[in-house]
C-alpha cells in the first residue's frame, strides 16, 4: 500500500487489511511524504502489529515508484496491491492463495468486488481467454486488490516508472500479451472499492487525461502481440476521441470562467 494524504479512509482500510482471515503475512505501507496526518495513522498501527512495516519517503515519488520500492523490500512469495481508500473483505488474502496454489500456471489473479457508492459489480471478464482478448480494449482488472507471484516481478520487470499512472494496465498487458502469462480474476466480491464522483472532476481531469494517453501508450506498444488488432485499433481511436472532446470541454470551460 503507497499513501499520500490518504488519512480519511486509511484507518479503514488498514483495519480491512488485518482482519484477513489468513494471517501469515508482512503488510507493507509506504508513505509517500503525505503532509496530512497518513504517516501517525500508519505508526499506530504499526505499534500494536508487529507485521506492519512503515516505509517514509523522503519526497513524493509518486505511485508507481513507491509500489515497486515496496515490491523490493516484500519478503513473501506472493504480493497483493492495496488502495488506501478501499477495503478488503475478511477472506480476500484466503482466497488468492487457494487459488494461486491450485493454478501454478497463473501469473496473477484479480478479484470481483463493487462500489461503496452504488453496489454495482466492478468485474466482466474472468477466464484468461476472455481477458486475453479484451484487455487491449479496457482494462480488465482492479488494481486494488489484485495479487501477483513475487517471482514475476523478478524475471519480467517491475512497473514502469515512465507510467505516473496507468502503471498496472501496462503490467498486464505486458504480462500477457509480451511475455505470454496467464491472468485471471475471481469472481468472488472481495473488495469494497471507493469511487466518489469528485475523483473524476477538478483538478483529477489532468490525471485523468494523462491516464487515457497511457492507455493509448500502452495500447501501442502491445498492439503487435494481439490477435484482437482491429478491435484494438478502435479502441484507440476512441480514446482520443475521449481526449480532444474533454480537452475541448475543459478549454470552454476555462474560458467560461475567466
């Protein structure tokens, strides 16, 4: 788990993390130079759990340099992605390694979940076959939550730290379609994930934007290694269409306000 200025939920969602039904792990959380209270919620619990293991970055490094900093440091077999403002259900951790010991020959594994806003389902796609072919034309994953054998990340590369967002469609794809890996996701509803819609508006539209070019970015390195070209294809070129009409809105918008 990477923090920065994540003090309203964090508590939560930390708690979500500890009340795991399996137990035998390190829970490693990185502050990422919060300037809110992040860092004091995290070494409170830190106190009380011995396996909490707080890591304070000096300056902000963002999120994809932070993850693969904690990546390095794990000391388990197999790593699982937490968002600070999400929550696991109590026998999410339970359920990865039964299914990770079950399926040598998977890579990673997601999970189903919903929204704490509407209830709604987060997750279509579940078997490899289905995921292969859809995943250059949406990602087919929740980042948060989803769980990755550590030796992975050894042979194949961490994140891309070129990607300040979008690191983790880039991961897969690369996994999948590059290296040949096999991903999948459970149906089972294992995550509370938390998307208030002030996340898509203000000053999130940048990222926002920036996280549609990655997606394009991506979509573009791998596109060779797909079998899906033309539904790709498109895919593509509906996201720039996504970003000139928004970058269009936002400039009217300006203009309104001025």
């Amino acid at each position: 788990m990477s923090i920065y200025n994540g003090k309203k939920f964090l508590s939560k969602s930390i708690k979500s993390v500890l009340n795991q039904t399996y137990t035998n792990y390190e829970f490693i959380i990185i502050d990422d130079a919060s300037k809110d209270t992040s860092l004091e919620v995290m070494n409170s619990y830190a106190l009380k759990d011995n396996r909490i293991k707080v890591i304070k970055n000096k300056k902000n490094i963002g999120l994809t340099k932070s993850l693969n900093k904690g990546i390095g440091i794990a000391q388990g077999e197999f790593i699982v992605r937490q968002d600070g403002d999400d929550f696991f259900l109590p026998n999410h951790l339970e359920k990865l390694l039964f299914f990770f010991n079950n399926n040598p020959e998977y890579a990673f594994c997601g999970v189903n979940g919903f929204t704490i806003q509407n209830k709604k389902e987060l997750l279509n796609f579940f078997e490899f076959n289905d995921i292969r072919e859809n995943l250059l034309i949406r990602n087919c994953f929740n980042h948060s939550g989803i769980g990755i054998r550590k030796k992975i990340f050894e042979k194949y590369g961490k994140y891309d730290e070129t990607y300040r967002y979008g690191q983790d469609y880039e991961l897969w794809c690369r996994l999948i379609y590059k290296y040949g890996l096999k991903g999948a996701n459970l149906k089972d509803r294992l995550i509370i994930r938390n998307m208030p819609i002030e996340r898509f508006l203000n000053k999130n539209i940048p990222k926002f934007i920036i996280q549609r070019v990655n997606s394009i970015r991506t979509k573009f390195r791998y596109l060779k290694h797909s079998q899906y070209q033309l539904k790709s294809i498109l895919s593509i070129l509906i996201r720039i269409i996504e970003i000139l009409t928004l970058s269009h809105l936002m400039e009217k918008f300006s203009k309104f306000l001025s």
